[in-house]
C-alpha cells in the first residue's frame, strides 16, 4: 500500500486562496453586465444603457467607465477618470482611519513619589490635548490599603478638575482604580 505525501502545509495551500488582492472597483471592459444605470461626469442621471455603448462614450470624452454601484441591479457605473477616483477614494479611508486614536494609560501605586506624578499628570494633559483618551489607574500591590489607594488617586484627580471623564465616578475592580477622560473635553469656566 502506497500513499503520496504532501509537503506543502496547509497554511502554504491556502495562503494564496485567502488574499485575493483588490484593484479597485471594475472598469471599462471588465465590466462583464448587458446593462448599467449610467452617470456621466458633471452627475447626472442618462439612465439604463448597453455596457458597450457607455464605455463609448466614456472612451469618446478621455474617460473611463467605472462601477461605482455593483450591488445594484443594473450596476451603477460613472463616467469619470479612474485615476482621481482611487486617489479620492483612498484619501477618504486615510481620513478616516486616522480619526480614532489609542487610547493612553497611566498607572500609578499608593506609594509613588510626587515627582513622577507630576511628570505622568503633565504627559496625560499632552495626550488630552493631541486627541486620545487617557486612563488613569491606581494599582495596589501586596499589603497596601485600599484607604492609602484612593487617597493618593483622590489627589491625583483634582489635577484634572477642569477636565471631563467618560465614566460618572472612578471604577473600581479588585485591586485597581481607575477613571478615563475624553479627548477635548476640557470644560469652559
């Protein structure tokens, strides 16, 4: 009894399957549909037209014809010139991917010197002021008292009185507090 074994691993077989790289929206004679609700490029509305004869037209003004709207049924297709339509549509996703920022955390223990609180408090009031949220946490260690722990944060808090939070009132879990506050959330007096 014979049997041929593969070397390839799964992983080596199914790697090439999973990403199938995207090169946009089809245009122009990829376009494979009878039909397409056509756009011209100023916007408006031609309505249902052969495939062939958009791509003319979008050919005979220096253009291309792009599906903008493939679920649709015909798809909606765009006189417009590719090109710019990828930059615009990349532009958009670099837009609004860099909106959300990480969250920052700071973390302290009961028996921190004043020194390093005033170097975390004054490094979480930059981050406030570039966009993130910033989490402050109290972390006890070993015998430390949970009155030692909320005192000392009780006093780290009133730095950021001008400052607005996420949570109504500090959280606290087991052996740590803590409290976020939102980007911009500095309140007006």
């Amino acid at each position: 009894m014979e049997f041929k074994r593969d070397f390839r691993s799964s992983y080596d077989r199914n790697r090439f399957q999973d990403k199938k790289k995207f090169f946009g929206p089809r245009k122009n004679e990829y376009i494979r549909v009878p039909q397409v609700m056509l756009i011209d490029e100023s916007g408006n509305n031609l309505g249902v037209t052969k495939t062939d004869e958009a791509i003319r037209l979008a050919q005979a003004k220096g253009l291309d014809l792009v599906e903008v709207g493939a679920t649709a049924t015909p798809p909606v297709c765009k006189i417009i010139d590719f090109a710019k339509y990828m930059y615009e549509q990349n532009k958009k996703q670099r837009k609004s991917k860099n909106k959300s920022k990480p969250m920052k955390e700071f973390q302290f223990s009961p028996v921190i010197e004043q020194g390093d609180i005033d170097t975390r408090v004054r490094r979480s009031k930059e981050f406030l002021g570039k966009g993130h949220m910033v989490r402050l946490t109290m972390v006890r260690k070993g015998r430390q008292t949970h009155e030692q722990a909320v005192q000392v944060f009780n006093g780290i808090l009133t730095n950021f009185e001008g400052y607005s939070t996420i949570e109504p009132d500090k959280k606290v879990e087991g052996k740590t507090i803590s409290i976020t506050f939102k980007p911009n959330g500095k309140t007006k007096d």
